[in-house]
C-alpha cells in the first residue's frame, strides 16, 4: 500500500465526460446563431406582413373615399340638375286648344311650333327627323301625348345627336329641324311649350318627364305614335 502513494499520476487518463468534446459546444454555437438568425427572419416577416397590410388597409380607405365622394358628385349633379329643371318649368307657356279636329290638307297655326288646334287625320311618327315634319301631322302626334323636340337648323352638330339619341331610345319622342326658331330648341307638348337653351338645358328632362303622355293633359291618352304619317318637307 506504501507503494501506491509513490505512483506517478501526472500522465493518467482523463476520466470520460470531464470534459465537453470541442465539436459539441461548437454545434450549440451554431444552434443558437441559427436560431437568432430565424428569429430576425421572423421578426422581419411580421413586419413586411404588417407594413402590406397598412398598405391594403389605406388603399381600400382611398377607394372608398372615393367612391363616396363619386357618388357625393353623382347625386349632388342630380340634384342641381332637378332643382334648374323645375325652375325651368317655371317658364311653360300653357294654351287652351280643344282635340279632336281633325282636318286635311295643310293648316296654318297661331303659334310656331304649333302647341295644338285642328290637325290631320294622319298622325306624324314619333322619332328623329333630318327634315321638318309638317305641322299639322306633328300636333296630332301632340294629341296622342307625344313631346315634339324642334331645333334650329343651326344647332352644333354634338346637340343634334343628343336630341337624336333621346328620340331614338324613347317612345313618344318626336324630334325634327324647325327654320325660324327664336331659341335653339323647343319642347311642345299638347297645349303646353318651353323655350330652351340648347340640347343639354335641364329643363328639357323636365319637360319631358312632366309632360310626355300625362295622363291629365294627353288628350287621347293610350294612342300610338307610330304606324301613320312619316313624310317631311323642303329644307
């Protein structure tokens, strides 16, 4: 036993898992630098996400603003539109012609265009006309509720097609040159008549939303604007 205290020990082995093998703590280094590395991808995700997301955010804010401030426009022009109408109307020359006098050949009126009186057996059919239509065959087309647009041949060629437009794509619409006019156009209905300045002149919606077939100044209510008279005259 004496002998054993004399044992050199300084070249003894090691005992096992003293200590850590270099290679393991530099794979947790590695670990733990990765797991850093995601973590700032992630943080940098949520913010690009949140960054989109106040984008898509502010970019349905400006649409609907923009919408609201369309429909804003939209109604406020329909609006004023309505208003300038019926101040419009205001201005309706009104007439006491009795129907149903019906005559042929041709007749001469008071009023230019004629607003109603004795008028052919033929009525004129509703629409556009290039060329005046004769006056006695158009009051008739009055008679039966129709609103007769006249306009001066020198109207810009833009308000023609308006006016052309409006005859085309509604019944009981007559539309037709009148040489002589004292406004550049003139609605007419039966017993009734508006000056206006022009194609895009509100009142003339007005007008026509008063007047075209009203059932309380349309003489012969339910009568047809077609079927008769298409003829027109010398310009």
């Amino acid at each position: 036993m004496a002998n054993d205290r004399n044992v050199d020990r300084t070249n003894a082995a090691p005992r096992m898992g003293t200590d850590k093998p270099k290679g393991m703590a530099d794979d947790r280094r590695a670990r733990r630098e990765q797991l850093v590395q995601e973590r700032r991808k992630d943080r940098v995700t949520i913010k690009e996400r949140q960054k989109r997301q106040r984008l898509i955010n502010f970019g349905a804010i400006g649409v609907t603003a923009l919408a609201l401030l369309v429909l804003i426009a939209f109604v406020g022009t329909n609006w004023w539109n309505d208003r300038k109408g019926n101040e419009a109307l205001a201005g309706v020359m009104t007439y006491e012609y009795a129907p149903s006098q019906h005559q042929d050949g041709e007749l001469t009126y008071a009023e230019s265009p004629p607003v109603g009186g004795p008028h052919n057996n033929a009525w004129q059919n509703c629409g556009y006309y290039g060329a005046p239509v004769p006056n006695w065959n158009a009051v008739h087309s009055l008679e039966h509720g129709a609103v007769w647009i006249t306009y001066s041949p020198d109207l810009p060629q833009d308000q023609i097609d308006q006016l052309r437009d409006r005859a085309e794509s509604q019944d009981y619409i007559l539309v037709s040159p009148y040489p002589g006019l004292t406004s550049p156009v003139v609605a007419t209905s039966w017993n009734h008549q508006l000056a206006l300045t022009g194609a895009d002149d509100p009142g003339l919606v007005a007008y026509i939303e008063e007047y075209r077939i009203n059932q309380e100044f349309t003489p012969e209510l339910g009568a047809s604007c077609s079927g008769a008279n298409t003829g027109t005259l010398p310009f």
